[in-house]
C-alpha cells in the first residue's frame, strides 16, 4: 500500500491530469486488501470498494486496524462492500459482524441473492429484481 500511495499515485498526478476522486477497488483478496488499506493506510483515497472481501481470513487484526483508526476517517467518503448470498464463509460470515464492531464511514451494503429464478439486490433494505431465469 506504501508504494501505491507514495509512488503509483505521485506518479500519475505528474503524467496525467486527473480529478480529487481516488477509488481503491478489489474483490476476494483484493476486498480484503481495499479495507486493510482504508484501515492501515494514509487514506490517500477517496472512496473504497470491496467485492466479496475475504475477511475471514484475518478478522481480528482487521478489526484491531479499524478500532486504532476509526477516527481518522476524515477524508474517506464512502465505503462499499458487494457480496453475494453464495459467497465463501469467509465472506458471508465475517463481514457484517466486523461492520458491526467497528462503526464505518458512509456505507452502501449490496447483497445479491437468488430466489425463484431470480436475481435480486438487496440495498437497506430493499430489493429489486434485477435478472431472471437459471444461474449456474
């Protein structure tokens, strides 16, 4: 993370010109690192998106992070976690228990999950229908 915030992101300020939006994305591991970078690193982004984090494969010291930087969320704008119904244990059964224990910052939660054929997405509590037919 060290080297994206003080190399990668240097860099691209001097080659290119480019907005105040940083966005840090990832899925399975790359989840589980976009929010050890928001609860470790400098903060260099502005908002973080986590697919099907793995955060069961380091849950208190992730936690721990979150607890000694909770405060410090001052530049973050918004946290975004996607996850599915059928994800891995290590998604579905750590993720909304971390939430829980460590407060966040703005927080949009997707959950997708099948039922009749159909594909829904669940948003504070709302769903809609968003495909139909067979998944595999």
């Amino acid at each position: 993370m060290e080297f994206i915030e003080t190399e990668v992101l240097p860099f691209m300020e001097k080659r290119w010109r480019i907005g105040s939006t940083r966005i840090l994305y990832g899925e399975s591991y790359g989840g589980l690192f976009v929010l050890d970078a928001l609860a470790r690193g400098r903060q260099a982004f502005t908002d973080y998106i986590a697919v099907s984090p793995a955060v069961g494969v380091w849950p208190q010291g992730l936690a721990s992070s979150f607890r000694r930087r909770v405060s410090r969320f001052s530049t973050v704008r918004s946290l975004y976690i996607v996850y599915g119904e059928k994800d891995a244990p290590l998604v579905v059964g750590y993720t909304i228990p971390l939430l829980r224990e460590i407060g966040r910052p703005s927080l949009l939660l997707l959950k997708a999950s099948e039922e009749e054929g159909r594909i829904r997405i669940a948003v504070g509590g709302r769903s809609i229908t968003v495909a139909r037919g067979e998944f595999i």
